[in-house]
C-alpha cells in the first residue's frame, strides 16, 4: 500500500526527529572502545570513529572541549568516554558529541594520582625550599633507567655530544611492570647512600599512565625527596607529568633534556673562554696602552725637570756648603783653643805653686797634711811639713806667736829659735 502524500515525511523531518528521540533517550552515555579514523582539521574539532569487534560510532570532540584535555586520543588506543547521542543532520550520521575522553583504565589510576599528589603536596614534600641546586660542572652523572630503553640511548648520546669526558654510571632498573616501583626507590637509596656521583638522572620513555604508573607511586616520590644528591627527572612526553617530576630537585620535559640540563656544554664552554680570552687580551692591551702612554708622560715631564742638572747644582751647593762648615769648624776651635791657653795662663797666675816660687811657703800638719792657717791650731811639739818653691822642710815647733801678722813682728818673735829640720 502506498502511503498518502500527507503522511510523507521529508527527509529532515525524519532527522530531526530521530535526533530528538536520541538525545532525549540517551542524554548521556559512557561507551569503551578503540579510537579509529581520527581527524584533526584545521578547526581544532576532533572527529574519530569508537569501534569495537562487531559495531562502531562517530565521535565528534569539539574544540571548546578539546582544549581540556592533557592527552590528545590517538588511532589504536583505548578509551572511555562521556557524550550526548545526537545525529549529524546533514549527512544523517549517529555520532557521540564528547564531554570527556580518558584513556580506557585509566580513570582511577588518575584520581588515586590526584589525591596522592594532594597529600603529599600538603605534607610539603614538593616544597621548593627541598630543592637541591644542581653542581655546574659534575665530575660523574648517574642514569637510573632501563638499560635496553630508548630513554639510556638518548641520554648517552646527548652526553657524548655535549660533555664526552663525563663519566657516566648507569644503574639498571626495571621502568614499568609489577615491582618496577619497589626496584626504583631502592636503586635512588643506593645512589643517594653510595654517592658516587654529583647528579642523578631518573629517566624513561613515553608511555600511557599506566606505563608510568611506578614513577607516581608513593615510595618512589618519598625516595626521590630523601636522595642527598641532586636528582633530575625526566620521564616520558613534554605532557607526562608523574609525582617524581614534582619529588624531583629540577623537571625535564623529556631524557634528551634531562642530560642537557645536568651537563655542561662542551662547545659553550669554550665558546665561553674563547670570548673571556679576548676580553683579556683586549683589556691587557688597553691597559699595557694606557701605562705606556703614562711612562711616556712621566718621561716628557722628567726630561722638563732636568733632575741631572738639578742634581749637579745640588752637589756643588753642598760642596760649598761643606767648605763652608769646615771654615767655621777651624775658627771655631781656633777661638777655642786661643780661649783655653788665656785661662790656662790665668789659672797658672793664680797657682800655689807660682806662690812658692816668690817666696812663700805652705805650711802642713804632719802627718795629717792639714793646711797651717793659724798658729793656735798647733802645740809645741807638734809636728809640720814646709812646702818650698823648691823642696820640702819637716820641722818641729818649739815656740808659738798667735799676735797679729798686720802689726808687725814682736821683738821676742824675732828672736825665736829656728827649729831643726827633719831629714
């Protein structure tokens, strides 16, 4: 039976239609699967098809939404999804429109990572005042990785090219799989307590988050903060961020980075000293220029001066200067020689014994050698010394005077006996 024309519908009716049944059936769905025909226009939507063995679905993830999302989907990886059911109109395709995309199983591995990465941020282990300073220049680095990884490769090569006399010592961990977590806090204990090198790099490739599930398990993250030697981590993508990143003493976004942050460059480096060298030469130019230009002044003003005849002037000025002083010294002495033969011929005047020679004599107690100054100081008998102008008379006295010598001498004085002399 053929239907009427006014019961026909047109064909948007019958989209919208089913477009309203849709989204109001199923307002909003979580559906698993494996992304497939991802596109990236130039709009910034996503457009993917989510399959599994026996169906699959268009999946729209619009750009205002894409925008919230760390990790991109890729084709082949699995996922769970949050979305409206609605129908593209135009094409009339059934499509998801995304509100939230995570990788398939990795959902609670992310909450368990935000409330571990909560506590112990409030327990102040990513504090920054924790982090150690890298050395500028390690004597040894030490690469805590998978010995068959690419992550070892990259780094070696990245060493090689920038620092090749670094020594490196590598100890070997499993980066992922059960008790990979246990393998690497034990391996970051035995650097920190052996301390064998001046840096420690904890590194691996990129992976899903449950590929780096052992780098945000907490004894790995207490390990890194407890490590006495600076310790740089760099796991997986520029966009895998895992709690040892935020343990770690410095974050790189990737292995290559990680070596070329704990390393000195080798070409910089002497690029560094080429440029100190020219400074130095340059300044030791300026400053061998600036003194030869001084001597040269000092020079010019020496040869104004004329210190040698200077000095010639000064010699013979004191060459007078002596001559003169010598003069003075001679009449000087002269003087004073002249000055002591007066007093010399003064005090000879005045000398007892020139006295003695006119006459005189000095009379003396005997034995004593008193002076005789008057004749009351002795007794008959006594005995005295006579000085003479020329010899000496001992004597004894046999007769006394004490009249006054002014008066003239007594008629019995001048007949007083004359005392014999002593041999």
């Amino acid at each position: 039976m053929i239907p009427s024309r006014r019961n026909a519908h047109t064909v948007s009716e019958l989209s919208q239609a089913v477009r309203w049944l849709l989204e109001n059936h199923f307002p909003d769905v979580w559906v698993r699967g494996e992304v497939s025909n991802l596109s990236r226009p130039s709009s910034g939507h996503l457009y993917f098809s989510l399959k599994d063995a026996k169906a699959q679905i268009r999946c729209a993830l619009f750009q205002n939404r894409a925008l919230l999302f760390r990790d991109c989907p890729r084709n082949g990886q699995q996922v769970l999804l949050r979305g409206r059911v609605s129908l593209y109109e135009p094409r009339g395709d059934f499509q998801i429109a995304v509100d939230h995309l995570e990788e398939a199983g990795a959902g609670v591995l992310r909450r368990a990572y935000d409330e571990l990465r909560l506590r112990l941020e409030r327990e102040g282990l990513f504090a920054p005042n924790r982090k150690k300073p890298l050395p500028r220049f390690p004597r040894r680095i030490g690469v805590i990785t998978s010995p068959t990884g690419a992550a070892l490769r990259d780094v070696l090569t990245t060493l090689r090219r920038r620092c090749p006399h670094l020594p490196v010592l590598l100890y070997p961990v499993p980066v992922q799989g059960d008790g990979a977590a246990e393998r690497i806090a034990a391996t970051i204990r035995l650097a920190s307590a052996r301390q064998d090198c001046e840096i420690v790099l904890l590194v691996r490739g990129g992976g899903s988050l449950e590929d780096l599930q052992a780098f945000n398990e907490e004894i790995v993250a207490r390990a890194i903060a407890d490590c006495a030697v600076p310790l740089v981590a760099g796991i997986g993508h520029e966009t895998d961020v895992t709690l040892a990143d935020f343990a770690a003493d410095l974050r790189a976004p990737t292995p290559t980075a990680a070596a070329e942050l704990a390393s000195p460059d080798r070409r910089e480096l002497l690029r560094a000293i080429r440029l100190l060298a020219e400074r130095l030469e340059r300044a030791s130019q300026r400053c061998s220029n600036e003194r030869r230009q001084r001597l040269s002044s000092l020079a010019e003003r020496l040869a104004r001066l004329q210190p040698h005849r200077r000095l010639r002037d000064r010699a013979q000025r004191l060459d007078e200067l002596d001559q003169r002083l010598r003069q003075a010294l001679r009449q000087r002495l002269q003087g004073a020689s002249q000055y002591l033969q007066n007093l010399s011929v003064g005090l000879h005047a005045l000398s007892p014994l020139e006295t003695l020679k006119r006459g005189y004599a000095i009379v003396r107690r005997y034995p004593d050698g008193a002076i005789a100054r008057r004749a009351d100081q002795f007794q008959i008998g006594d005995s005295v010394e006579t000085l003479l102008g020329r010899g000496r008379l001992r004597c004894a006295i046999t007769a006394i005077d004490i009249g006054d010598p002014a008066q003239g001498p007594d008629r019995e004085t001048d007949r007083m006996p004359t005392g014999h002399g002593e041999p």
